[in-house]
C-alpha cells in the first residue's frame, strides 16, 4: 500500500455502543494497492479501508501490477489536485489492458467532490465512491467488477463505528474522532465533500486507542476537521483527552487539526495537565486581517487569535506552534497582506503551511467572492511569507543547540548511514547515531546543530522513563 503525502451535514450522536457487523462478501487471494493522496484524514481513511477489505479476504499489494483492484485515495483541497490525479490514473490505465479484470477506482474527497466526472475523463475507472461509502467497499468492488459503481453519498450516521483500520508497522497510530465539518469557511470544500459534523462516541475512541496501544503504538494521533469542537453527549474534547490519556502503553497524544474558535479554559487546562498531551499545537491563522478573516468567515479576529496564542503559551511552558496561512485571499490588499506578515513576527510560528489562494469550485468564495489578486501577485506574496516563516523557523531551532529531547523512534533517517529520525514531544525532526537504537523506544538526544527543518544530536540514554 503506497501513500503519496502532500503535506501537507449536522450529524447525529450514536445512541448506543451496540455495534452491528455488517455482511461483508468474502474474497480470496486477491490483492488490494491503494495509493494516498492529501492530509492525516486520508491516510486514515486509507487504513481503514484496508482493515475492511482485510476482513474481506484481500490482501495488500506494495505494487498495482500486482494488484486485482487499484484505488486512489483523493483529496479535494488543492487547485491542481485534480489534474494530478487523471495524470495517474491514465498513467496506471495500461493495467487494465494487461488484466482486464481489474477494478480500477477513485475514493474520498475528490470523489465525491466531481463524482461520475472521473468516469467520463478516465474510461478505465470502474468505481467512485465518497468518504462515507468506505463500509460498502467490498459490494462496490464486486459490483464495479460487472459494471461502473458510484456511491458518494453523505451519510449523517456513519461513523465507521466497531470498524478497525488496517496499520502498517510504526510508531504512530491515527485515530478519527469526529467527521465533516460545520464551520462552512468560504475557501474549503470539506462540508460539502465530507458533509456535517458529527462526532464518534468516546467508548469506541477509547477501544480504539487500546486496540492501537495492543498493536505496540506508543503515540496516538486525534483526527477531525475541526477536532476540538467533538462533543459526544456530555462528553467533550477535554473529557475525551483524559480518557484516552488513561490508555495504558500510549505515552504520547497529538491532535489536529483544531478551529481556534474551540479552544476552551478546560481544554488549556486539561492540556496543560496532562503529560502525555504533547507540548505542540497546529493553530491554523489563515490571514493576520481582520477584514479578510471576515471574509473568509473564520469566526475570531486578530486580537482574539492572538489571545488564544498568550493563553496557551502562558499555561504551557515550551509550547511548539504550526500554522497555515493563505496568501492572497480575494480582496486581500496589501496593507492586509503586510498584517499577515506583522501577526507572523508576533506570534512566532515553528513551522507552517503555506498557499497562496486559488478558487475552489462549489465553495462560497468561488461562487461569491471575485479573485481580485493576480496571480503573479499571489506568487510574490507566497514568496515574501515562506521567506519570512523560514528565518523564523531557523531562528527557533537555532535555540535547541544544548538541549536536551525526548524523541520517540522513528526509523532509518533518510540521509546519512548508521543515523535515526524521531520526533520531540515538539514535533521537531531530531537525527541522530543510531547506535543500537531500535524503533518505536524512547531516546534523549543532546542537539548539537540545528537547520531549517532538522534537529541533530547525539544520544545521552538509550532509554528514557516518560515523553
């Protein structure tokens, strides 16, 4: 199963834990290659498709030559994503001439978003099926055998509840907590791709993390659009956070992505807390102008952001921050774009993702919003704010030569012979001599040099007691 990452509607509570199994055709001997594309959401939309074709009796493929049934797995966020996509599905069509057998398909956000549009562009595509028809997965693969299958309904129940994912060997476990979104920004096409909000109980979440913590996962990450908005009953983000910090065998929690609209005084202190919840949040800002924030509808102003960054700093000691920012906004003037550039020196980011704006088709921006920003003007914005994230970036990790981190294994890193990569409870990057090290332990690591993107240090113990 190879992942291709890019990194970077009002749903109803499940009333009852019962969960019943649905009746799944059994296949043998037949193998599955599924290739990812897009955020953390999909790759774990991506392994729990294969836990579900797995109970099916298929078996995964690392090539699609090897494969009887080839999916994308899709996201629909970028602008060009599309195009990417048709390129590699005419690229793989070849395929279906060698065995004409195959079930070629297209799944998640971007199948839903242009649905049977990819069967008119791409004649081989048998099955298109959105992000919450993943249960039906081995009907549809039967189905599309015989004939072309779509199913990209939005169902306001499905929460793939009692359903295990499919994990490859790691240190590192995904765990969706909740699904769509309600937020309706005017530039994201998630609500209508991956419909409402609607969050899954948290016995399930909790069973999961056990399950995940069974398979030898020391750090469990929390998925949701907007993740800290979950509420399921009387249960809410903070209350989630501390069951699953009861988890035994998970030493580490993350989550992302959270709005910053969500941010409670009991969920900063429940953070604040809890050990296991790591010392890094992903803030997503947007813009630095309030009249482009209105725009885009992100519910909070400059000032109140800022706030929320003094608050979480403020009960958190060491806090890393992330962020994404979008340049070039419809309407975005320059004194807007200058702000964004003064609420970036002012908070300080470790990293961040960065855009410049391109018109989504279906969303409001697109409908309602005139582009009034060129694009070589875009381009040079984009260019002005990676430059500055950049010097800032290096600024901030410059700091860490002397420390000491806690990182947790990751593996071989990918230059340099005999050196490991693992991550801080930061989130930084940290090389190092391997040194007899094995994966997925707990390691301290001196840092020594430093660069844009990577930490690099020696080894002080080879074992350390808490994250």
């Amino acid at each position: 199963m190879a992942e291709l990452l890019n990194i970077e509607l009002d749903g109803r509570p499940v009333v009852s834990d019962t969960i019943s199994e649905p009746e799944i055709p059994v296949v043998r001997g037949q193998k599955v290659y599924i290739e990812t594309y897009g955020c953390q959401m999909n790759v774990s939309d991506t392994e729990l498709m294969m836990g579900i074709l797995k109970r099916a009796g298929y078996q995964s493929s690392s090539r699609p030559e090897d494969a009887d049934v080839v999916l994308l797995n899709t996201c629909a966020i970028r602008e060009h994503a599309e195009e990417r996509v048709v390129g590699r599905l005419n690229q793989l069509s070849y395929l279906k001439v060698k065995k004409p057998h195959l079930v070629m398909g297209v799944s998640g956000c971007m199948a839903k978003h242009l649905a049977d549009e990819f069967m008119h562009r791409v004649p081989s595509v048998d099955l298109v099926l959105g992000p919450d028809s993943y249960r039906r997965l081995p009907d549809l693969i039967a189905e599309a055998s015989r004939e072309p299958a779509l199913d990209v309904r939005l169902d306001r129940d499905e929460d793939y509840l009692g359903l295990d994912p499919l994990r490859k060997n790691g240190t590192h476990a995904w765990i969706t907590i909740m699904r769509g979104c309600d937020k309706f920004c005017t530039f994201c096409i998630v609500p209508y791709v991956r419909g409402r909000e609607r969050s899954v109980s948290a016995p399930e979440i909790v069973r999961q993390a056990e399950v995940a913590a069974s398979e030898g996962f020391q750090e469990v990450t929390l998925l949701g659009q907007t993740v800290n908005s979950y509420r399921h009953g009387d249960c809410d983000f903070a209350d989630l956070l501390q069951m699953v910090a009861g988890v035994d065998g998970i030493r580490r929690i993350r989550f992302t992505s959270p709005h910053p609209s969500d941010f409670t005084d009991k969920l900063i202190d429940t953070m604040a807390g809890e050990e296991k919840i790591c010392r890094f949040v992903h803030l997503p800002v947007q813009s630095g102008s309030d009249s482009v924030l209105g725009a885009m509808k992100r519910n909070y102003t400059v000032s109140e952001y800022l706030n929320l960054v003094d608050r979480l700093r403020s009960t958190m000691q060491g806090l890393c921050l992330s962020t994404d920012v979008i340049a070039g906004f419809s309407g975005e003037t320059e004194a807007d774009f200058e702000a964004t550039l003064d609420l970036m020196r002012q908070v300080r980011y470790d990293s961040a993702f960065m855009f410049k704006y391109s018109p989504r088709e279906g969303t409001v921006a697109h409908r309602e919003i005139a582009d009034t920003v060129s694009e070589v003007e875009k381009g040079r914005r984009l260019e002005a704010v990676i430059a500055l994230q950049n010097q800032i970036s290096e600024e901030i990790n410059r700091t860490y030569v002397g420390k000491k981190l806690d990182i947790l294994v990751q593996g071989d890193a990918k230059k340099g012979k005999g050196l490991a990569v693992g991550k801080s409870d930061g989130f930084k990057t940290v090389v190092f001599p391997r040194s007899g090290i094995k994966d997925n332990t707990f390691v301290q690591v001196e840092i020594q040099k430093t660069t844009l993107k990577t930490l690099t240090g020696h080894p002080v113990l080879s074992q350390v007691a808490s994250c």
